[in-house]
C-alpha cells in the first residue's frame, strides 16, 4: 500500500547522486547463503540456527539515522536481519561526530539516510536495505510500516509530527514500535502496541496540533510558548524519571545546563558513550521480540506495554522495570 506519487527504484547500488524524493530499495546484490551462515555464527549458541532463519525472515523499521537510529540499523544487520527499512530527512552536521555511526568529516553536509546506507553495505550486501529520504511523513508512512515486523523510533526530538503519524500507522497496521532514548548515562525503552497507550496520549497533542507546531519550528516561526510546550511534552512523556546527576545551569534561569541548552539553542545534549549502550539495549529487546513464538523458553524479563517502561543506567549501575501512568 503505497502513496501514488512515490517513486520507489529498486537497485543493488545507489546511484552517484541519488535523489532525495525517492525511495531506494537496495536488493542483496551477493545472496550468499554459505556467507550468511559464516557471518551470523556466533549467534548461534545463544539462539537456535532455527531462530537465526526466523531472523533472516524478519523485516525491521527504524525510524531516524541519528545517534541510537543507525547503529540500531547496524546492530540488525550484523544479528543477521533480512530486510531493514531506514528513514530520515537530515544532513550530517558537525556535531553529529561525537555520536552518530555514519557521521564522519567527509559526511557533513550530507543526506544522513544516504550515508548511513552506504556504510552498512560496506558491512554487507547480502540483505535487502530500503531507504528513505523522505524521513517519516504521511507521503512514505504507508510503504515504510507494512510487512515489519518491528519499528524503531528513534525520530528527532522536535519532530512530534512524524512521531504521530509513525505510530497511528503502526497501531492500524498493527505493528509494535519500540522507543528508546538516551538521557544522560540512562536509556528508557518503550513498547507500544495496538492494545497499549498511545503516542498521543503520551505527548498530549492530536495530530493536526503536532504538525502545525512541528512546521512552525522547521520554519523557525514558533514562539517561546511552543517550543517550550513541546520541550515539556516530550520530556514528560519519554523521560518519566530524570537522572539525578544532571547539571545544574550556570546563570540560574533554568533548572538544569540540558534544559537550557533545549529550549535556547535546540540541541539535545547527547554524552558520546550512551547511544552505543542504548543501541545494543533496544536491538537485544527486539531481536527477543523476533523469536519470541519458536518455542524455545528463556527465563526473561518482559518488555512492559505502554504505559510500562524500562531502563537502564550506566552511571547510578540500575535497571528498573515500572508499570503503570507517570504523566
């Protein structure tokens, strides 16, 4: 189920200058089944050669390029994902460096989906990646979400639009979506499904309100008072518990250095060494999800639904599993 304006070229290489307004689906170009075997060995052990076909079967969304996004689409591939669908609208910028997987030097100033593209083929060309540049949009949402079996969100902050339109798709489709972010040293994930909250409920807008205040921040035309009711509803809704080793801002106008930073020069402060562990933490949670029904039991934790969440902290050493409305 496709928007009939959108123009999808399937390719085993992308183009020298590929277009922003097209989706690029990259077909295995080296379908080697001795070296998929040999390149996913060494899951074998924890799942089952069994799961690892399930596995290959499986088709995963990840929504946004940026710092957890990519190398989530990374970690899928390695685990041996048959077809992974990337989306994000963005260019590369220098801070980007400190954290993102296909943020180099030479990368700034470009297409963040068609550069971390490029990367993972060079990791491998024996899965079916599908790009798009697009970004989430009402235009792409009815190609990206059917026929995953799971999505991420790793959507840019600001964008609660995108977000809105992501998970109303996926609840129709019914696709499970699992947010992760990243906060300080700590990593919160959130399952939604057809039957948990819902992403409107969490953020306190319908989607006609999202995109009318989301193109006011693109255009840089929002006032003090939407920024700030984004800000607040977005950290309300996806960050229930705020680490307690923040630091606190210099001049006094605001509670703390994050908040300021936010709300006067919109940039999220994103420590170098969380999207790693927040990547690996998401795409372990997942790839359980995939293999969930083989019949194989394991004594673990599950995730909680919406309004349930869990998380991890790296600098306090906790890990939490809460149940239950926090906003």
């Amino acid at each position: 189920m496709e928007s009939k304006d959108l123009r999808v070229v399937e390719c085993y290489d992308l183009p020298e200058n590929p277009d922003l307004n097209t989706v690029y689906k990259m077909l295995p170009k080296n379908p080697d089944e001795a070296f998929y075997k040999e390149r996913t060995d060494r899951n074998i052990g924890w799942i089952t050669p069994e799961e690892q076909q399930i596995v290959k079967n499986s088709v995963v969304g990840v929504a946004g390029c940026g710092g957890i996004g990519a190398q989530l689409a990374e970690k899928f591939l390695r685990l041996g994902v048959g077809e992974i669908r990337i989306a994000d609208i963005e260019l590369f910028d220098i801070s980007n460096i400190n954290r993102q997987f296909g943020a180099t030097r030479s990368n700034v100033g470009k297409p963040k989906a068609f550069a971390t593209a490029k990367m993972l083929r060079e990791v491998s060309d024996d899965f079916t990646l599908v790009i798009y540049p697009h970004g989430i949009c009402s235009e792409i949402i009815e190609s990206f979400v059917p026929g995953c079996n799971v999505i991420c969100d790793e959507i840019e902050f600001w964008a609660v639009d995108a977000r809105i339109i992501l998970y109303r798709c996926a609840r129709t489709m019914g696709v499970p979506v699992i947010n992760c972010n990243t906060v300080g040293f700590r990593t919160f994930l959130f399952l939604f499904t057809p039957t948990s909250s819902t992403m409107e409920e969490l953020l306190g807008f319908t989607l006609e309100e999202a995109i009318e205040i989301s193109q006011s921040i693109r255009r840089r035309t929002a006032t003090k008072e939407m920024i700030k009711r984004v800000m607040d509803s977005v950290i309300r809704g996806l960050i229930p518990e705020v680490p307690p080793y923040e630091v606190s801002d210099p001049t006094g106008k605001y509670p703390t250095l994050t908040y300021r930073r936010l709300f006067e020069e919109g940039r999220a402060s994103i420590i170098a060494t969380n999207p790693p562990m927040a990547a690996g933490f998401v795409s372990g949670r997942a790839l359980l999800h995939l293999i969930r029904n083989s019949g194989v039991k394991r004594p673990i934790e599950e995730m909680p639904e919406m309004p349930g969440y869990i998380y991890l902290d790296a600098a306090t050493v906790q890990a939490k599993i809460m149940k239950g409305k926090w906003w």
